[in-house]
C-alpha cells in the first residue's frame, strides 16, 4: 500500500491526475486497499479512477471496463450487491456493443 501511495503522489506530480497511467496505479492501490479489507478507502478509489479513466479514455475503454471489474468487486465484498450488479451490467452492455 505505502509504495502505492508514493507512486500515485509521483506520478501525479510528474505526469498530471488525469494521466491514464496515473489513473491505472490509483486504481492498483484500490486494490491493495481491498487486499487489506480497508473498505471506504478502497471504494472512494476505485469510484474515482472508474470516473476519471472514463472521462479521460471512455466509457467503452478496456481500462474503464477492467476498473469496473475492479469496483464492483470492492462492493462485492462490501455485501453492496445491487451497486455490484449495476456496473457488471454496464459492463455487459458496452461488451455487447464493441464485441
């Protein structure tokens, strides 16, 4: 989690808060975050670099779809199963229509 959070601070500075690659670590450290069951930290994370990377790459970008993944897992594991099911459909949905 510490190198994470050094390497998202980095990158932030270095290449901007909507760089995709900085959006991509902020995104890892979500999971580290939900590695450790640290929740709310995990959630607010993932929930962001999911806006972000789709304001920056769009909806229907393979990292937006895989940050999805990432955050419905992180409510998943939060019981939070409507939300969950909400951004897997979502993610159906695009698949469908590039696929």
């Amino acid at each position: 989690e510490m190198l994470y959070t050094e390497a998202v601070e980095v990158m932030k500075r270095v290449f901007g808060p909507e760089d995709p690659d900085t959006l991509a670590t902020a995104s890892n450290l979500g999971l580290a975050l939900l590695e450790q069951e640290k929740w709310a930290e995990a959630t607010t994370l993932l929930e962001e670099s999911l806006a972000s990377t789709r304001r920056v790459l769009g909806r229907d970008s393979p990292r937006a779809l895989t940050m999805a993944a990432n955050l419905a897992m992180a409510l998943e594991a939060q019981k939070r199963f409507p939300e969950a099911v909400k951004l897997h459909q979502e993610r159906l949905e695009v698949l469908r229509q590039v696929c």
